[in-house]
C-alpha cells in the first residue's frame, strides 16, 4: 500500500502518493527487449521476422506501460535527456532525406519513441531505491541466465563463434554478452563495496559474470570494465574501507597476473597477429572508408539519417564513426557533450553508490564507444547511460530492495 498524504495550499487538495513501480519494471523491460539484436542461431529455430517483431514490437509496448505508471505525463527536466531528443529530432529530419527514406524515417519515429518513453519515466529518477538501477540489473540477469541455459543445453553450439560464448536461447552476439555481463560484474561489485547489497548474492552474481565475461573473449568489455571500476572505486577511496582493501588486493593480484603475461596476450589476441589486433579486426580500414568518403556539406554537418550502422556490407563497430555518418559533426559533438556532462554532474554529486555506479556507467561507456556503437541511437549502451542519469542526486544512504 503506497505512503500516501495529503496536505492543503490555497484551496487545492494536493496528493503525494508514491505511484506502483510495476509499470515502470514492464516499461524498462520493453525497452531492454527493443534494444536486444536479434542476429545468430537458437536452439529453437526463430523465424527472423517472429524475432523482429518481438523486439520492435516491444517498443510501443514500453509507451503504453510508462502511460500507465504515468498517466498525467508528469516529467522531470533534465539536460541529458534534452539533448538526445535534439539528437533524435536532428535524425528524424534528416533521415526524411535518405536514399532509403522508409527505412532511415521508421529508424528515427523509433529514436523518438524510444525517447518519449525515457521522458514519462523521469519522475522515477533520483529514488533512493535506485529503482531503475535494481530493473536494469533484473533484465541484465535475466539475459545472462539464458545465456548460461543456453552453455549448459548445448556446450558446443554455445562456442561456435570463433569459441566464444554466445546466446542460443536468445541470439545474442559475444560481444553483447561480454557487455552485459561486465556492468553486471561492475554494478555488483560497487554494490558490495558500498555494503548495499549482501555478500552472498554478490558473490554469486560476480562469480557468474566474470566467468561469461571471460568466455565471451570481449576485449572491449573487458578494459571498459576496469576503466568504469576504476574511476568509480577511486570516488569511494575516502569513505569505504573496503575500497581501500581491494585497491591493496589489487596491487598484489596485478603482481601475480604479470607472471602470466605471456597467457594473458594469448587470450588478448584470440588467434589474431598482432597486425590484426592493431588495426581492431579490421575495424580501422572501414573508419578510415567513412571519412574519406566524398559527401555533401551539409551531410557532413547533420549526417545522412539513421541507417544499420554498417559501410559496404560490413559493420563500422565505433560510436563515433557511425555518429558521424548518421548525425554529422552535429551529433558526434552533442553526444560527446552529453558524456562530458553526465562526468561533470556525478563528479560534483554527493560521494554515495549512485555517484559510484553512475562513474562507472559513464565512463564504461566511454570506452566501449571506441569499438561498440550505440551511444547516438537506442541502444543497450544508451540505457546504461539513462540509468546513470537516474542516480545522479542519489544521496550516500540508500534504500536497497531486491
């Protein structure tokens, strides 16, 4: 039963219930599902257009949840959110223009729509709960649990990209289940350290992620999640001792991992020479295409409309560089921008978990943004993005519910 009161001011009657958080769950998974790539092999076969439509669909599905919890269409104003619906609004305009316009505008109305569903769910922001926080986590087990099902059913099938770990009950690419798994890892262990949540079910959680992570041969993942642990532990240095233990622990463990330097840059390179690692498997040929690629002024400043990230048939795998063929210098600045400012606004919020999740989260981002795209379009990425948003203003004592 919701804490409700009532109190009196000029004549109106003004009421302070706490509206059911259980829209706002459905309304966040919707919008995990419409981010999941639906690309790969199951052990059921899925038709591609049934597994399309579960994802696409999930979208107008997460609109009528957040209307639910939100009928009034009560927002908080925020900058973040601001700018990616200029972003957005930017995309939409230009995509009316692509060589592929059907495509390009149905990609964009779903950028706004992602967007709209973001905006009815800021009233939930900033809870001491860190509700969207304990959400995201749910959906991020939920995906990595099938991910294990899936090992666990057929070993083999599992392994079958270049021996690395992959969804087969969902398709789901290795290296989206290295980046679940590793804000799962990092959310966790911040968790523990701020004595938020118990040893039991952290070391569980940790156990699990770190042994996907690992199978899943995501590099990226892999330095994002100690760039994010990083900056993230170093924001708790003062006030947690248990930071101040792992940071001695840590000392002594990279000590040890150093006598195994030589397996280490086996595993690092995956079968690959060094060459290849160089030049990230191929990556920069295709960076290198898109920029010099002739366009028009005006494409070079607003981009050419949302498109599948991808340049002659093969991916372009960086933020950045898909930024810029979609958005223009416009959107590669306002989304640049945009981290710069969730970095600024959880420096200077009161030291707690959600200042330290919120680092971690951004400055993860940040370093995926390299070899990952999804920072300048809906996106898994963009919503570890939003929940860092939502904790900033989260203050050091926190109200844990699993």
């Amino acid at each position: 039963m919701s804490q409700l009161s009532v109190g009196r001011a000029r004549g109106r009657v003004i009421s302070t219930a706490r509206p059911s958080s259980i829209p706002v769950s459905w309304a966040w998974a919707a919008l995990f599902i419409n981010v999941l790539a639906f690309l790969g092999t199951t052990i059921v076969p899925i038709p591609g257009a049934l597994g399309q439509l579960v994802t696409q669909g999930s979208l107008p599905l997460a609109l009528l949840f957040a209307l639910l919890a939100n009928p009034h269409g009560l927002i908080r104003p925020n900058l973040f959110l601001v700018g990616f619906t200029t972003l957005a609004f930017i995309a939409f305009m230009v995509s009316i223009h692509n060589e592929f316009m059907l495509a390009s505008t149905f990609r964009a109305v779903r950028f706004l729509g992602f967007v709209a569903v973001i905006w009815l769910m800021t009233p939930w922001w900033g809870r001491p709960d860190m509700m969207l926080l304990r959400v995201h986590r749910a959906c991020l087990g939920f995906v990595i649990g099938s991910v294990v099902l899936g090992f666990a059913l057929r070993p083999g099938m599992a392994l079958s990209s270049q021996n690395r770990l992959s969804g087969i009950v969902w398709p789901i690419p290795p290296t989206q289940v290295g980046h679940y798994s590793a804000v799962m890892l990092g959310t966790t262990v911040l968790l523990w350290m701020c004595h938020v949540l118990q040893g039991r079910a952290a070391l569980v959680w940790i156990l699990i992620s770190t042994a996907t992570l690992l199978a899943s041969h995501t590099r990226t993942a892999l330095m994002a999640l100690v760039a994010g642990l990083c900056a993230a532990l170093a924001s708790l240095f003062l006030s947690q001792p248990r930071v101040r233990r792992t940071f001695l622990v840590a000392g002594l463990g990279a000590g040890v991992l150093a006598l195994f330097a030589s397996e280490i840059r086996t595993w690092a390179l995956r079968g690959q020479t060094a060459e290849e690692a160089g030049q990230l498997t191929g990556r920069t040929k295709v960076w290198t295409e898109v920029l010099h690629a002739h366009r028009p002024p005006l494409n070079d400043l607003f981009g050419s409309g949302l498109s599948n990230m991808s340049w002659n048939g093969l991916p372009i795998d960086s933020t950045w560089i898909g930024a810029y063929l979609d958005e223009g210098l416009f959107g590669v600045i306002l989304v640049a921008a945009l981290l710069i400012l969730l970095l600024l606004s959880a420096l200077s919020d009161a030291p707690g978990p959600g200042r330290a999740i919120a680092l971690f989260l951004v400055v993860y981002c940040v370093f995926a943004s390299i070899t990952e795209t999804g920072l300048a379009a809906p996106s898994p990425y963009l919503l570890d993005l939003t929940v860092a948003a939502s904790l900033l203003g989260v203050g050091a004592k926190t109200e844990w519910r699993p």
